[in-house]
C-alpha cells in the first residue's frame, strides 16, 4: 500500500511563497513512478477542487485558472516526489492541500486512487 508524505505547509503573508512536497513511502517508486499526479485542496466549508496536475514523465501539466502564473506543479522521479511552488499567495488560496494519484492525468478527483493525509496552508492578508 502506498502512502505519501506531505510537507511544505504553513502560514505566509499575501504575495508569498510555499512550496509543497509530496513523498512517497511503502512500496517506494513503484507506486509512483508511471502514474500522473496531482495537487487538490478543500477550504473550510468548501468541496475539494482541483488545483494542478502533471503527466508521470512530467511532460504534461495542467492547472486550474485561478492559479495559472502563480503555481507550479512538477516532478522528481529519481526521488519519488510531488512539488507545487506556490508564489503571489492570496488569502483565498487559504485551504488543506493533498497530493494524489492517478493513472492519467485529469482535473476529476474521483479519476484519483491514492491520496496524502493533507497540509495546512494559512495566507494572511
């Protein structure tokens, strides 16, 4: 069973940085490497949306609009982790972010079979 450690997390002021990761542990690289990943993240009172995901070589990436130019995903499979570099923070970007899984990759939460256990990530305006 694979499992993913997320890190990264905390409080910033608006117009900051964070960056997250996303490691995996288990069954190591084969429950990562092949598979697309992808970036989620729940607000308080809010659905789980989508934020980013990028194709298992790391060739592919799509982002939702609200964070186009501001986010990005990508990839170290000769470390088996997941990054999203997080800049120009804005308080509505406040929410629980997990990483997840997917055999390809897609914008649907429920195309994704593995998720992380989430980190906080707090912007202050």
């Amino acid at each position: 069973q694979v499992q993913w450690i997320e890190s990264g997390g905390g409080m910033v002021q608006a117009g900051g940085s964070l960056r997250l990761s996303c490691a995996v542990s288990g069954r190591g690289g084969s429950g990562y490497r092949g598979y697309a990943m992808g970036w989620f993240r729940q607000a308080p009172g809010k659905e789980r949306e989508f934020v980013a995901a990028i194709s298992s070589r790391g060739s592919d990436t799509i982002y939702t609009d609200s964070v186009k130019g501001r986010f990005t995903i990508s990839r170290d499979n000769a470390k088996n982790t997941l990054f999203l570099q997080m800049d120009a923070l804005k308080p509505e970007d406040t929410a629980v972010y997990y990483c997840a899984r997917t055999n390809y990759i897609s914008r649907a939460a429920n195309a994704y079979d593995s998720w992380g256990q989430g980190t906080q990530v707090t912007v202050s305006s």
